[in-house]
C-alpha cells in the first residue's frame, strides 16, 4: 500500500467548479497533490478550500472539471467511491461512535470487514501500523472516554486501516492542545516518509509554514498561488490570502472625522464568559462603542465572535467584569430588557437566529419589540405594521405579504424582514454579525447605509465582520479577536491589513496602537 | 374562472382538509376493522348498524357519547398546547389522577360546605392538582435536567399510587365495602347533571377549556410567544423570550386541564375517589390531540370519533359476543392509517 514513488503527482485537479446558488464556491481550480508531501490549504472562511476537499472526498460534485489519481481519471460519486480509490477525509467534526471501543470504531468503517469479525487479526494490523506511525493507542477503550487527539488518531487509523494513500484533513489542530499539534505533526513525518498525501485545510500561518511541505492559497473560489513552504513567509501568505487591497469606490467612504459622543454608549470591561462545549471562551474583553461609533470587530471565524455577539445581548452571563448600556450596568439584564432598552441584534443566520419560519411575516414583526404594542392581552397590529411599514420604507426595502409564512420568503427578504424589524424603534446599539455575508452587491451596500444611519442618528454599531474591506470601509475602530481575546485595537485608517491579518491568525503576538 | 379560484380557496381551506381527512381516516379504519369482524366470523355491516343505532341513533345513546367526550377533551387540549411550544406531554393519565384527588382533597377538607363554595373549590383544585403534576416536568425541563417526554411519562405510574394510598388509608370508605375507594362525596360537592341525563357541567369545562385554548394560542401575545418557541427556539431566546417560564406555564396549563378531566370523572360521574378512575383518557388524549394536529376543531371531531369508538367496545361486547378490546384493533387501525398518510412523527415534526 506504500509503495508510491515520492514526488509523483498522485491527484490532481483540472478546472473544477462549483457553484452554490449565486456564490461561486469554486472556480476552475487546478491543484497538484504530491506523494510523499504534507500540504497545506489555506485561505478566509469561504474562500472555496472545504469545497474543494469535499468534491475530492466525493462529498460534493463538481459542475465541471475533473478529478485525476495517478494520471487517470476518476469519477467520485460518493465518498464510498473515493475510499475505494484510497482518498480518505477527517471532517471537523469527528465521525466516531462514542459507546463503542476504538476497535469496533475502526471496524465499522472498513468496508471490507466478514459477517464475523476477526478482532485479534484486525487489532494485530492496527498495531503494526500505530507502531509505524506514532498511532499508539488503547484499543480497547470506549471512544467517548479518548482524549480530542486521542480521537484524531482513531479517525486517522480508520483511513490508514482502510488502504487510504491521500488523508485530507479539514481544520485538524483547530481542537488540539498545542502538544498534540507537536504529535500530530511527527505522525505527517512518518506518513510522508512512506509515501503518502497529506491535505490538510488550517488557518494557522505559522504551523502551516513549520509543518508543511507545499502550500496552497485560495481566495474566492480560485488558487491564488501555490508555493515551497521553505520559501513562504507569513507575510507573502497573508498578501496571497487576502490579495490585493481593491481601490474604494468614491462616495462609498465615511468622512474620517466624526463627532463622537464622549461617554461610551455601550461598554464591556474586562468580560469574561464560561464556557462549555465548543464554544470559545471569552478572555478579559475591553470593548466600547461610542454614541455614533461603528466598532468593527475582525476575526477569523470560531475566534469568539458569536461568544462576543451574545454576551452583549445577554443571551451568556458575564463570568467576570461588567457590561454597561446607556450609563446603567446592564450585566444581569435579560434579552427582554436589553431590546426593550434600543439594542438591536443582527445575527449571522437571519432564518435560524432571529425569525420564526412557521410564523406569518405579521407575526414575526411583532416579536422582540418588548411591550411598545401591548394592548391588552393582545397586541396593537394597526400601530404595528404602520410602524413596520415606515420602516420597511426608511430602508427602501419592499414590504413582503405580511400574511405570509416566513417560510416561504426568500433568504434575502428573510433577513430584510429582521432588519426592518430590528431597526424600527431606533436603535441605541447595533450588534450585527456578517450582516453582509451572502448578499449581492446591492444589497449588502443598503445594509451598509442602515448602519451607518443607526451612527448617524446617534446609535452605536458593533460590527462583526470577517470581511477586511467592509471593516475598512465601515469601522472608526477596529478591534482584533483571536481565540476570545483582543489582540489589536486600531483607530480608524491606522492598521495596514497585513498586519491585522498577522493579528486574525495569531502569527503576531497582540500590538495595541 | 372567479368560481374556479373560488372552488381551490375553498378546496384548499383548512377546515375542508381536516374534514375530508377526518371522513377518510374513518373510512379506512372502518374498513379494515370490517375484515377483522369478517375474520371473527360476524356480519360487519350488522355490527356497525347495531353500533350506530345504539350510540348516535338513539337519545341515551347519543347522551353517553358526550359523557366520553367529556375528559377526552380536556385530555386531548392538555396534551396540544404543551406541543405548541414543541413539548411533548404524555402525562395526561397523572395528571387526571393528580386533579381528582386534589379536587376530593378539597372536599374532605370542608365536606360541610355549600354547593356555592364546594363547586368552585374542586374545580380550582381539579386545575392545580394537574397543574402542579405537570409543571414538575415542566421546572425539570426548562432546568434542561430531564425531557418532557420521560418526566411525564413516568409521573403517570406515581399520580395512581398517591390515589391508591389515600383511599386505601385516610379516605377509604367506612361502608362495608370490599372495593378500595373513598367514601362518598356529599351531593353539594357533585357536579350538576345537564337535560336529565348523565351528561354534567364538565362537558361545558371541556368546551370551555377547548375555546381557551384556541383563544390564548391564536388571539393573544402570549400565544404568539409561545408558538414562536415552538417554531424557532433558538430565535425565541434572541429575541427576548422567556422560554424557561413559558415551558412551565404551558405544561402546567395543559396539566390543569387534565386535572380537569379527572375532577369531571370524579364529581360527575363516579361520586367517589377509585383507582379505577379513568379506562386511559390520558393516553387517548394523547391521540386525539396529534391526530387533529393540535387544531381545536379536530380536536372535537376525534375526541367524538373516539367516544364513538369506545361506545362501539360496549355494544360489540353485549350484541356481538367480542371482547370488550377488539376496539383496540379499531384504534391501532386508526392512529396506523393516520400515521402513514402523515410520514409519521419522527418525519413530519
């Protein structure tokens, strides 16, 4: 199984693409993967790399292109059909049954395995090829009692056991503790030394530069280059990642010089936030947002941001440190109260966060205005939708059939019913995250006025983006969050987006200006 | 083509489907459960005929079906508007227990009190002793300690034992009496009977309790509330929700509609607290309520489908020499034929 001559292209990629709806995921892509070499995918969330390892796992079609392993071409309809042809995947996710032991584990996934199982002769193969590659692990203990690494090399096992010559690894240190990187690093060592492919998708510059042989950028659906990791620098990396900073259209800049109110409308000081699961805890947040201000806030994803989101509309306590808003300490307010105050809250999945798809359009309207329509025991519907309706008006946006289900609205008018609805009772503070993200050019311009209309009107913003160019065109400061914390604060059109970008993937230790 | 328009609004209206549901729902399960009277070696045309002349023909008949109706309805409400909110109560059978006995403990309290305080003493009671049953899984619930589903259910084999142990013990009757059950309820603590017949005020409770229902779902902000946690739990805490309180609130409401249905049994129908109080009304509640989809009018068809069904048990008994549970056939028949025309609940919901 490991007798693949190094340095031979064993798969490789031909103009593929894919298109999701309007977001062209990938786009002729053209990628080389070697025997005998560790590579490294990078590029932002988005960018086209869990596409592209997924139509090479058979998880994902491609529209068109094609798929070459050894020089032959392949048709990989499911990912049962990649497994045959030896192309393994270890998803974020971990795909293992907790109760059952390691063995039974790595039994259930070879495809090959008789009606009546030969533990002793399979273990006898897991163990020469854990001994062979820094595997070793107690195979008969249940899943759920493993360690995150400990599981990584199950799922790595599994693939080894199932004859897999190219493991593609999506995100894989993204849960380890930074010795089990150091482990996982030898096991690419020794694997690549036989003569395996390793992919592995990270968005952590410095491991990529320290432990990859090869590196590959990609950037809105396209390789932007492909290069030796002995001649890469971080700073080349993030230039290939985020490319070139395109020139602003004129008229889309705000006035560098804006009044800004003195006292912090909106304020978070040294806030700390449990956790549990896989959730990312938040550590000794500073973050105030002025009257007027847009704060922007940068990131790669899974850096806290939504941690961050819900802390400031109450939905996760405060372990430590205190939350102001509007002069008050607001630290133990409710939901209710923090809307019924002027917070308004744009969250990243408009459907899923923040509307009721069963409910009418009417309905959802009506939801979270706290008790501005009470009327008795029911509700001022008149009042309401004439203020719905201006509102709807003020952001030029179409008022929907307000009879209809939600359900059957369109995504982009799903979330142009939350933002009417969130921006009609004039919002002292707007948390909004990825408010743009998936929306045509147009539109995410409108969603750009609304907020720079709530500063004018003397709000607050706090926008949680993943998008450089809209933070720079946006944000009077930017904050920089990595793993929970803030590791950079820049006035408005002091930060070069090299830097930031060092500072979103942690390759530079944290700065303030 | 305005009258064709007309006929597709009319066609595709709610209450039509529900309707043309209902009918053909009936029509299988009659029709199925015809080969199982054919297989047991009777004339299913003349059992049905005998059925229908005994239950919906005849004037005591058609009186005995609304005294079935009766705790099927507020089995059947207590177990919609907890799914509302996406809970699923299957603790009706508790809770019914839970309300006569807090309704019988009401009036061996004051069994000297006139009928103006006893009445609305065993139906405030009725409502929180299933109330307070209900809002233990509830609290469990929104504590995210322990599902719904499981808490209900289990409660359902306490509620009975309670019961069991108070007429076994302080309650038991002093008549010389070889069945456990309380003494008797003194006639001010009875519910008043309607028209002469056996038919009580629980039916007008029942009724009642169906239009509060429909009402606080559809009519008010907190129906609103609540069906948006049913709809997008997530969305609800976002936008301010109180989703704890709310999944108490609903299963107790539910719950002291329940206890309604059991304090229905006991002040108007048996006259004394027995272990023996309901056949299963909590369960077929539990039915009713998701084959009429939650809806209230469904909600009255099928609670009178199945005192039709259960009424149908007797005179299959007496007429036709069957056992009492060949009805079981009839419902198993029903809730399979509605199952399979719905995908079934781990699919559709």
């Amino acid at each position: 199984m490991s007798t693949v001559p190094r340095a031979q292209v064993l798969l490789e990629t031909r103009g593929l693409s894919k298109r999701y709806g309007p977001v062209q995921a990938n786009d002729g892509v053209d990628f080389r993967l070697h025997g005998g070499e560790v590579h490294a995918l990078l590029g932002e969330n988005g960018a086209g790399k869990s596409t592209l390892s997924k139509i090479l796992y058979g998880f994902v079609r491609p529209d068109a292109g094609e798929i070459l392993l050894d020089g032959r071409r392949v048709e990989l309809r499911t990912p049962r059909d990649a497994r045959a042809l030896g192309i393994g995947m270890v998803f974020q996710t971990f795909m293992l049954v907790p109760a059952l032991s390691v063995l039974e584990n790595i039994e259930l996934f070879l495809t090959d395995l008789p009606r009546v199982p030969d533990p002793r002769g399979i273990a006898t193969r897991i163990r020469a090829l854990a001994e062979r590659f820094g595997l070793a692990i107690d195979l008969s203990a249940p899943v759920r009692q493993l360690s995150v690494g400990d599981q990584q090399k199950v799922e790595i096992l599994k693939l080894l056991l199932a004859k897999a010559r190219v493991l593609i690894l999506d995100e894989p240190t993204r849960v380890l503790a930074p010795h089990e990187i150091e482990a996982l690093f030898r096991v690419f060592g020794a694997l690549k030394a036989e003569g395996y492919a390793i992919l592995f998708i990270t968005h952590k510059l410095r491991e990529v530069i320290r432990c990859a042989d090869r590196i590959t950028v990609m950037r809105k659906g396209r390789i932007t280059g492909s290069v030796d990791a002995s001649r890469a620098d971080v700073e080349t990396l993030v230039a290939m990642m985020f490319g070139e900073r395109p020139a602003h259209a004129p008229g889309l800049e705000r006035p560098v010089a804006r009044p800004i109110g003195a006292a912090p409308i909106f304020e978070l000081r040294a806030a700390s936030s449990p956790v549990s699961g896989r959730e990312i805890a938040l550590r000794n947040l500073d973050v105030s947002v002025g009257a007027g201000e847009i704060v922007g806030v940068a990131g790669v994803s899974g850096s806290g941001q939504k941690e961050l989101g819900d802390l400031a509309l109450g939905l996760r306590p405060l372990a430590t440190g205190t939350k102001t808003f509007r002069g008050e300490d607001v630290s133990s307010w409710s939901i209710a109260r923090m809307r019924e105050a002027g917070l308004a809250f744009i969250p990243e999945d408009a459907l899923g966060m923040a509307a009721i798809p069963g409910m009418s359009v009417r309905e959802n309207l009506s939801l979270g205005a706290g008790r501005r329509y009470h009327r008795g025991v029911g509700l001022d519907w008149q009042r309401l939708e004439s203020t719905m309706k201006t509102s709807f008006e003020a952001l030029s946006f179409p008022v929907p059939p307000l009879n209809l289900p939600v359900a059957t609205l369109s995504g982009g008018n799903v979330q142009r019913v939350v933002l009417a609805r969130e921006m009609a009772h004039e919002p002292r503070l707007v948390v909004a995250l990825y408010p743009t993200r998936g929306l045509d050019f147009r539109s995410a311009a409108a969603v750009r006025a609304l907020l720079r209309g709530a500063c004018d009107r003397g709000g607050g913003v706090l926008l949680i983006s993943e998008d450089l160019d809209e933070l720079e065109e946006m944000a009077d400061r930017l904050l920089v969050l990595f793993a929970g914390a803030v590791v950079g604060t820049f006035p408005r059109g002091a930060w070069r987006p090299e830097e930031v970008g060092l500072l979103m993937t942690g390759a530079k230790e944290g700065a303030r200006a | 083509m305005p009258e064709a328009a007309v006929i597709a609004t009319f066609r595709n209206s709610d209450a039509v489907r529900a309707a043309a549901r209902f009918a053909g729902v009936s029509a299988v399960a009659l029709l199925v459960f015809a080969l199982v009277l054919l297989a047991a070696g009777k004339d299913p045309l003349s059992a049905y005929a005998q059925t229908f002349r005994h239950t919906l023909a005849s004037s005591y008949g058609f009186s005995e079906l609304l005294v079935r109706m009766t705790p099927l309805l507020l089995a059947a409400v207590a177990v919609a508007l907890p799914s509302r909110l996406g809970l699923i109560n299957v603790g009706g059978e508790g809770q019914l227990y839970m309300g006569a006995f807090a309704a019988s403990a009401g009036v061996f309290l004051f069994p000297g009190a006139p009928a103006w305080l006893l009445l609305p003493l065993v139906v405030i009671g009725g409502f929180l002793g299933g109330a307070v049953w209900a809002a233990i899984p509830g609290a469990l619930r929104a504590a995210k300690l322990v599902n719904e589903t499981v808490a209900t259910l289990l409660l359902n084999y306490v509620a009975p034992l309670i019961v069991g142990y108070f007429i076994f013990g302080p309650w038991r009757t002093t008549e010389n009496s070889a069945y456990p059950e309380s003494s008797p309820y003194p006639p001010a603590a009875m519910l008043p009977n309607l028209f002469g017949t056996r038919i009580h005020a629980g039916l007008l409770i029942a009724l009642a309790a169906l239009a509060v229902y429909w009402v606080l779902m559809e009519k008010t902000r907190w129906g609103i509330e609540m069906r948006a946690i049913g709809g997008n739990p997530e969305a609800a805490r976002r936008l301010g929700i109180a989703v704890p309180v709310w999944i108490v609130a609903a299963l107790a409401i539910g719950g002291g509609f329940a206890g309604l249905a059991g304090m229905g049994e006991a002040m108007g129908i048996t006259g004394r607290l027995r272990q023996t109080l309901s056949p299963g009304y909590g369960f077929a509640g539990f039915l009713i309520a998701w084959l009429a989809g939650g809806r209230p009018l469904g909600i009255l068809f099928m609670s009178f489908l199945f005192a039709i069904i259960t009424a149908a048990g007797d005179t299959l008994q007496i007429s036709q020499g069957l056992p009492y549970a060949v009805v079981n056939i009839l419902l198993a028949t029903i809730l399979f034929v509605v199952l399979a025309s719905r995908g079934g609940w781990g699919v559709s919901r």
